[in-house]
C-alpha cells in the first residue's frame, strides 16, 4: 500500500465458486487485496492456479458458471461490487475499470474499423462524440506510441501486427482514463522485443496517472520489472505477498522459491547449474487436501503440513506468507548458493549429487563436424494477383532463409534465435526435410542430405529427429504412449515388437515417467509429460541431431524448468546435437553451446553462449537482450525499443535488412550495402557495417554472461 | 484465458487452453477406468464411442431420435417375424377396411393400419417396406461415406494439383441438384437392356442404392478434406513423416482416427437424405417397383382418387417416413453436438 489512505481495490475474504455439474468447486479461495492509486500489483501463478478467475471476479464479471460465494469483501473507491446490479457495474466498466485481455486479435472487432471501436468507448465512457472522440483517440494513440495514428485508426485489426493490436486494446483501456485497470497477461503472445515496449508503454502510461494496475502473468521476469508489489497464487490460494525487491531477495514460500528458481537466469547454463523445478501438479478442485494445498508438491513438507492448513501469517516489511515453515525457507535460501539443497527435480527423488551442474564444459563438444549447411535457400512462391497475371508479372517469393550457413559438431547445442517471422522455424523445417530447400548444401557427417524426407534414406532419418513446440499436437491422440514410442523403434531401428517393447519402457524411464504411463493416451497426460513423452520418441531412434524447435514455450515455467534439465540430462547421456529453437533468449543461454541469431531469414551473429552475452553485439542482438525481462528486480538495464514493424519478407529491404529499425544505423551506407561478416574472437562473427571495436564501446554496458562474475 | 474452464463431462480436464498451457492435471480417478485396457487391448475409438452414445442418450431429443431410429431398424431386421402378414402382396382379406389400431385399449385389431384397395394389410407392408429403406439408404450412405472419405483424405494429405483437379470435379458434381442427377441416372440405367441374371441388371435392380452412393461420395469427400487438412498441420504428422512413414500409414494410421468423429456426423446426416431420397424416388416411380411395399412407392399408389377411399394406405406409409426422418435428424444433430464437445 503506497498512495492514498483508502484503497482503491479493497478485497478480503473472497472465496469464488464454480458450478460443475450439481456441486460448486472453490476455485479461488479467502482472496486478499489491497490495491492503491497508481500502484502495480503483479499477479503470479502456474497456469490454472486461478489468477483469471480473480481477474473477471475483482470485476464483477464472472460467467454464469461461477459466483463469489457471501462473506467476501469487495470494495472499489469505497463501494461495495458485490451488491452492484449489472446495469451499475456496466456503468462502472465503461469508464472506471478497465481490462486488457491476453489476446487482443481475439478481443478486437475484425470487421470494424479501428478507430471506430476505440470511440464507441470514449461515446460508452464519457459521451464523447465525433471530432473530439477523434481528437482525443488520435492523441491517445501517440500516447500508446503508435506510428501513423490516423492510418492506423482507418485499418480493421487484421492488418495490423500482433503488437500494434495490443497497443490498441491498451488504448482503448486507458482512453476513459480508468481508475483500475486489469491486465491479464497482455504480452504473453508476443515477442521480447515488443513485449519490452508494451512493458515501458504501461510503466511510463501508469506513472503519468493515478491508475491502480492488477497486472496477470506468468513470467517472472516481467514482474520483476514492472510492478511493486505481487501476489503469488497458488491452487486458488494466496501464498505469499509482498514487495517485489523482498520477495525476489528472500522469498518466504518455498513455492516461491521454485518459481523463481526455475527460471534460468543470464548467465547461468547448464554446465554450471541445474534449474529447479517443482514436482507434481496443482492438486484437483474435487478433492483440495486439507492441510496446506502445496504440501504435495513441497521439499519442505512436515507432518504439520499435511494434517493443518497454515494461515496466512503477516510478517514485519508489509507482507504475508502462508507456510508453517517460513523461517526454514529462509534458512536455506541464504548464500552462497541460492538454490534449495533439496531435489526438487521432476518425478524422481534424485539425490543432490545428481542434481549438480553438468561437469562438461565447452570444449566436451567434440571437433567432428556433424551437420553443414551452407548458403541455405528457401522461397515461398507467392500467387500472382490478377493484374501481374494479365501482365506475366512474376510475382517476387517470399525469401524465408536466405543464404544461410551453419556449423554444428557432435554434442553441442547451437541454439537460434530471433522474433517470429525470422525464419527459424523455417530453416528447421528445411533441415528436417518437412520442406524442400529451394537451394543450397546440408550435409550430416560429410554425406549430401537429400531435400525431402520422402528421398532419404532410414539411416539418415534415424539421425535427424525433432521435438516440436506444442505438446497438445506432437502427440496423436489416438495412439497411446507405448504405440508412439515402439513405432520409431521397430520403422527406424529394426527392432522386432518385444524387443521395442522393452526398450520404449526404458525410454520413459529415461525421461522419468513410470512404466505405467505406456498404456496412458495423450488425453491423459499434463502438458510436460506429453513433452517427455515426445522427447523419448524424438531419442528412440538414437538420433545424431535433434532438432528442438521451441520445445518449452508452451510449458509453465516449473514444468520448462524439469524439460530444460532433462534436454541437458539427455544430451550428456547420448552425446546428442542439438538446433534448439526458441525466441527466449534466458531459455537458449542456458541450454546453448553457440548461438545463432537471426533476422529476417539471414543470421547476423553467429559465436559461442558465452561471447554471444556481451559486447561486442550486432545491434539486433543488442536490443534481444536489452529486452529480456529478467527476474531480479535489481536488475535494470537500458532498453533499446525496436519498432514492432518487421518488415515483409517478400519485400526485404534494401542493404542492412535490420537498417529499417536498427537504434545505430550509420547513414546511407546501411540502405545500400549488405553489410560484411566481421570476425571477432573465438569464431564470433558479426554482420554489421560498424567495426567490432566500435560496437563494443557503444555497448559496454550491456552484459549477460556469466563470464563477468 | 480463464483460470479454471471447467468442463461438465469430464472432470479431468479442468485446465486452462491458451499460451502458457502447463501441466494438464489429469486426476487419478481417470485412470481407475484404464486398468482394464491391459486386459483388453480397447482402442480410443471404442472409447470414444461408448461416450458418444453415452452423450447420445443423455439429451431428451437425440435419445428420443436414437430410440426410435432404432425401433425401425430392429423393424426392418425382423420385419418378416414382426408383421403378422408376412407376404406383403397377400391379397386374401377384405378390401379397404378400415384401422382397427385402438389407442385408448392399446389394441392392434385385425387389421392395425387397414387395408388398401386390393386387400393387402397396410400395417404388415409398412412394417415390411422398412427393411428395404434401411438397405438402400444405409448401405449406399455406407459406401459413400467409405469411398467418399478415401478420397477426401487422399486429396487432403496429397494436396497440390491432384487436390486441385479433384476438388474442382467435386464442386461441379455439387452444383447438379441431386433429385436431378437421380432421376437422370436412374432413367438411364434402367432403360438399358440387360440379360437377366447378369452382373449388370445386379446393378440395375440396385440403381437407387447406386445413385445414393455417387451423390453422396463427393460431398462426404470435402468433408473429410477439410478435417483433414486440419489434422495433416498437426505435429504428429510431421513426426511420421520425420520417421518416413508411408504416405497409406500416415493417412489411415495417424490422420484417419481423428477425422473420424467428423465422419460419424456426415455419416449420419447422410443417412437422414438418403432416407428421404430413397422415398422420394419411391413416390416419383423412380425407385422400387410396384407391388413391392416401398414406404415412398405407397404413398404413390393411393394418393388422388384413392385417397379418398383408403386414407389410411397412404398416411401410415408417410408416416412412417416422416418419424424416421426426423428421428435420424434428431440422433444426428445429437451425434453433432456430442462430437463438437469433444468425445
């Protein structure tokens, strides 16, 4: 509680119920809050721990499903919500409270016209017409830092990137200059670079009124960034609060603890620390424990824990907690090490040797050359329109990779990054032979790869194999865990169906699931044990290289934590490659050896992890990780803000193709001229019209790598 | 993205979708239920299925429909054992006698439905004219819903040119109105002259089941090509197609079982038009020949002069195909709405 006296959000005791079937379920239980006037509250949590049903209840809105159950408290500037009618709370969303939804292609209107949209609010909110709705909106745009507004308020949603549609949710949220205002995970679906901007659009916005901001997310990162206090829920329950510095220095729950333990932070790798990750899942609505909700889950679990439900105990520093063992979690976070000497690793008690960092360092990859690609090209054709038609116009393809050369030896994990619509996905694709090349090399182990999977031989296809983004769809639903494992085994390693039998319940115990879990069907499983189940499939085949293309976006940041071990776990095991794709640039800096980071179907920087976080950078990298929320408050860097206009890759620019949005563009010579690779040390190359040493003074400031401590 | 979407049917999932889908939680509960897959090696299909009917039967409408539907197809099973006269062409009784149904008693009576002009009992060849129906709609639903979706997945997975030419032959079929095409097909193959006992007048006695099937099979084909140009985007297909899987295993073994639930709904409207197809050829002369107890073919033979002298001949056969129709619709639209839930 900063500002005023009197909260603007007061809630207490509230507990939210939904129907299922003939019972009702507390889904969020003995909710607290207290929210003042210009303050960001941050709202974290695994996914299904309740934090969107907290959202639509702190708004009066809940489908007919739910309901807040008597007894709670909910006062907004003084008035209590709960005994509100519709037409009032109506009248209170049209101006006074406000929400910003993750998906703001889903929340906006396709077939009105932006401009249209946002001032049928401010007519809804202030009766505000014509010229001057026009007047205020246009101004509300340049407020929200969006290029062009009066063009943009002309277009229909779909013509506008995913970035520039979230600035206009978020204008259209603040345009009746609301007193509260929910944001439910508003940069989830985008990339770090525009993400950053949205994050310094809301700080900035927030600073400049008096607006309470309840502020949704996952990802601790952007927490510790933007707001000052937060909640942490946990199963429907509040399980610590508290200001964002104290809580990252000295979390108190030892949820908490896993959280923030689970993400990697920069510089940390795999060679030098295992990630932590928290065991099990939420516990079922039907059947909540008595004792404390996270006992299940817990390395710290007593007796106590499990028989008596702790209370939410306030503590000196304004915060709360609710653990009867606080002060042991306080005990085992001190230094030196700020990870718990208890395995919270995955679904087996691994003891804490095992749970030591990975002894291999960077020169275990061996010198074999496994894959080289060279000048790699890959167009799609574009349809002519009816007038190049009538002309025999060619139309010009989209270039997706253009000319792309990469290196990867045995063992080593090249990570490759960059925004969507870079190409990476691409480029793995074309290397798996899911899409024929339209030019250039691959070889693996010396040997030409043929284009399409369709031409290769088994051998070849038994050592490229790949673990795919969604877990939801790499598996078929109709084949059961056991029938997705043998089958790579008896098509691709020859095994007869006992003897692949056998070895895919070694497989899952590879990747730490039960022999039970052969019979279970993708149905049946959480999201991070379908993507153990796919891990075991892509390494059935004892595979050379393994193409990982965004295996753990999809997963919460716990369960990321246990796969991220397990590719490292795995890796050391079989000696296997990795082209480990992710736009998660602390994700990649752990698991990589090298890097490779790419834009617009080019790479332009290309060197080992460790060189690849500090200067010299090529300013794209620069600005990927100067965007990078990450999870330590103390954290502050200075934030290079990328226009969110990445241009089309059927019309590239000219000369540099990043000089369109690059903060150190020289002049006239990045329009012109493709910039040259520049050679640094230890096989760094940089393709950038600056020389080296000059990049390197500008960007001094900027480092990541643990190289420095 | 809701923080708890609690799905009534199934407990298990009460996850959220969205972005940052985590650990599903899936409660041992479910689970108790698999312990007898080891013994029996039950696929998901099977498993789908006895949820489909359990859904089935779970709404007032589709359960009504699904009883119904069935009470004809046990009719048109047993039809001979059933009706009291089992030759439908038994001329033996009175002429146009009146019903003798007594709902109030629940009584049959002599002759339930009457009799019609030449003396023949209404109630035994409305009872009898079910099997027929059932034969020539279903078995022509069936081999338009086998061909049909061979061939929509096959120009769903392939894609390209050979998705192009097809898809453009399919919409030109579309495009003749089907009671059109019947008649023309039917007219034509019936005018040809084939030896008795031969291959082809087989295919001729067969003509409307014939015509049902080419009607139907282009307009099932672009149902399954839109299911499975939906599934063949999915991941677990490019992972068969990493591990060099046949393009007939990808088809069958990974794409087929997932777009069969969208080939159960087609399957089952199909049935309801071939149904009232059939009839309609029926009553236009086009489909089966008299004296044989067609439901459509007696509608037919006592409208006009006759109805006014038999009422009852021509009701209970319409009737008749009214309530299956609507109770084919009915289970239909169930089977529909179960299968967008997702069984």
């Amino acid at each position: 509680m900063t500002a005023s006296d009197r909260p603007l959000l007061d809630v207490e005791g509230l507990t939210i119920s939904y129907r299922v079937g003939k019972t009702w379920l507390p889904a969020v239980r003995d909710f607290r809050l207290q929210l003042g006037a210009g303050e960001i509250i941050g709202l974290v949590g695994e996914s299904g721990c309740g934090k969107s049903t907290v959202a639509l209840a702190l708004m009066h809105y809940l489908a007919g499903n739910g309901r807040v159950e008597s007894g709670g408290k909910l006062h907004f500037a003084g008035e209590d919500l709960l005994a509100k009618s519709n037409a009032d709370m109506r009248r209170l969303w049209a101006k006074r409270i406000k929400f910003v939804p993750q998906n703001a292609s889903a929340a906006l209107n396709p077939s009105i016209r932006i401009g249209k949209q946002v001032m049928e609010v401010l007519k809804a909110s202030d009766g505000i017409e014509g010229a001057a709705a026009y007047e205020s909106m246009i101004d509300m745009f340049h407020h929200v830092n969006l290029v062009d507004p009066e063009r943009v308020a002309e277009r229909y949603p779909h013509e506008l990137s995913g970035g520039m549609q979230q600035r206009v949710t978020i204008a259209m949220a603040l345009i009746s200059n609301p007193e509260l205002l929910i944001m439910d995970e508003p940069t989830t679906g985008l990339d770090v670079t525009t993400e950053a901007v949205i994050l310094e659009l809301v700080r900035d916005l927030i600073a400049q009124r008096d607006t309470g901001v309840i502020y949704i997310t996952h990802n601790l990162g952007v927490v510790a960034q933007l707001c000052q206090r937060v909640l942490v829920l946990y199963a429907g329950e509040i399980m610590e609060e508290a200001d964002v510095q104290a809580l990252f220095e000295e979390p108190h729950h030892p949820y908490t603890l896993g959280l923030i333990g689970s993400v990697p932070k920069p510089g940390e790798s795999k060679h030098t620390v295992r990630l932590q990750s928290i065991s099990g899942n939420p516990p079922s609505l039907r059947r909540l424990p008595g004792g404390c909700v996270f006992a299940e889950r817990c390395p710290l679990v007593v007796d106590l824990c499990r028989s008596d439900k702790p209370p939410l105990e306030s503590l000196p520093g304004d915060r709360l907690v609710r653990c009867h063992r606080w002060e042991d979690v306080d005990a085992v976070v001190q230094p030196p090490s700020k990870s718990l000497p208890i395995a919270m690793e995955g679904d087996l008690p691994t003891p804490l040797s095992e749970v030591a960092p990975l002894s291999n360092g960077l020169g275990r990859a061996s010198p074999i050359t496994l894959m080289r690609v060279t000048d790699l090209q890959k167009q799609f054709p574009v349809a002519p329109t009816a007038r190049e038609a009538l002309r025999r116009i060619k139309p010009t393809p989209i270039r997706a990779v253009d000319g792309v050369d990469l290196q990867l030896r045995a063992g080593q994990t090249l990570g490759l990054v960059g925004e969507s619509g870079s190409g990476k996905t691409t480029l793995a694709r074309v290397i798996i032979g899911l899409q024929e090349r339209s030019g250039g090399k691959l070889e693996l182990l010396g040997m030409d790869v043929r284009n399409s999977v369709r031409e290769r031989s088994e051998d070849v296809l038994s050592k490229l194999q790949m673990i795919f983004q969604n877990p939801q769809n790499s598996l078929n639903p109709y084949l059961s865990v056991r029938q997705a494992i043998v089958r790579p085994l008896i098509k691709l390693r020859g095994m007869a169906p006992a003897a692949a039998d056998a070895e895919a319940l070694t497989l899952l115990e590879r990747v730490n699931l039960r022999a039970e879990y052969a019979d279970r069907y993708p149905d049946e499983l959480s999201g991070g044990e379908k993507q153990r189940v796919a891990i075991a499939r892509a390494f059935a085949s004892e595979p050379d290289l393994i193409i990982c293309d965004e295996p753990v976006s999809a997963l919460d940041v716990s369960v990321q934590a246990a796969v991220l071990n397990l590719l490292a776990q795995l890796q050391e095991e079989h000696d296997s490659a990795y082209l480990f794709i992710s736009h998660n640039l602390s994700v990649v800096g752990y698991l990589a050896d090298a890097i490779a980071v790419m834009y617009l179907g080019q790479l332009v920087e290309v060197g080992e992890a460790r060189e690849l976080f500090q200067p010299p950078y090529h300013p794209y990298t620069e600005a990927l990780v100067s965007a990078l929320p990450v999870a330590d408050p103390t954290h502050k860097t200075e934030r290079i803000l990328l226009s969110d206009n990445l241009p089309s890759a059927q019309n590239l620019p000219s000369g540099c193709r990043f000089h369109t949005r690059c903060p150190r563009k020289i002049g006239a010579v990045c329009e012109t001229d493709a910039p040259p690779w520049r050679e640094g040390e230890a096989g760094h190359r940089i393709r950038c019209h600056i020389p080296l040493d000059e990049l390197e003074a500008l960007q001094s400031d900027l480092v990541l790598a643990g190289g420095s401590d | 993205m809701a923080g708890f979407r609690i799905n009534e049917q199934e407990p298990r999932r009460e996850d959220t979708g969205g972005r940052d889908e985590g650990e599903n939680r899936s409660c041992p509960q479910t689970y108790q239920g698999r312990g007898e897959s080891r013994l029996m090696p039950s696929s998901q299909i099977s498993r789908s299925l006895v949820n489909l009917i359990r859904t089935l039967l779970r709404q007032p409408q589709s359960a009504v429909g699904t009883a119904l539907a069935l009470f004809f197809f046990l009719l048109a099973l047993f039809g001979t054992q059933l009706a009291p006269y089992p030759n439908p062409n038994d001329q033996s009784h009175d002429v146009r006698q009146s019903p003798t149904l007594d709902f109030a008693k629940l009584q049959l009576g002599e002759h339930p439905f009457g009799t019609d002009r030449l003396g023949r009992d209404v109630y035994s060849r409305v009872i009898l004219g079910a099997s027929s129906i059932f034969r020539i709609a279903g078995l022509g639903t069936l081999v338009s819903v086998i061909l049909g979706s061979a061939l929509g997945l096959f120009m769903g997975y392939q894609g390209g040119w050979v998705d192009e030419i097809l898809g453009r032959v399919i919409d030109a079929t579309l495009a003749i109105p089907a009671l059109l095409l019947a008649l023309v097909l039917v007219g034509i193959i019936r005018n040809l002259d084939f030896e008795a006992g031969s291959w082809q007048a087989g295919l001729a006695d067969n003509v409307v089941l014939l015509v049902i099937a080419v009607l139907y099979i282009p307009i099932v084909a672009r149902v399954a090509r839109s299911s499975t140009l939906d599934i063949r985007t999915r991941e677990f297909v490019a992972a068969a197609e990493i591990r060099g899987e046949s393009q007939a295993y990808i088809i069958f073994r990974e794409i087929l079982p997932s777009v069969i639930p969208s080939l159960v709904v087609e399957a089952s409207l199909r049935f309801s038009y071939a149904i009232f197809l059939v009839a309609s050829l029926g009553f236009l002369g086009f489909g089966a020949r008299p004296p044989s107890p067609d439901w459509g073919l007696m509608v037919n033979e006592n409208r006009g002069g006759f109805y006014q002298l038999t009422p009852w001949a021509l009701e209970f056969p319409a009737l008749a195909i009214a309530v299956l129709v609507i109770a084919v619709n009915l289970m239909s639209d169930g089977i529909r709405r179960a299968v967008q839930k997702g069984v």
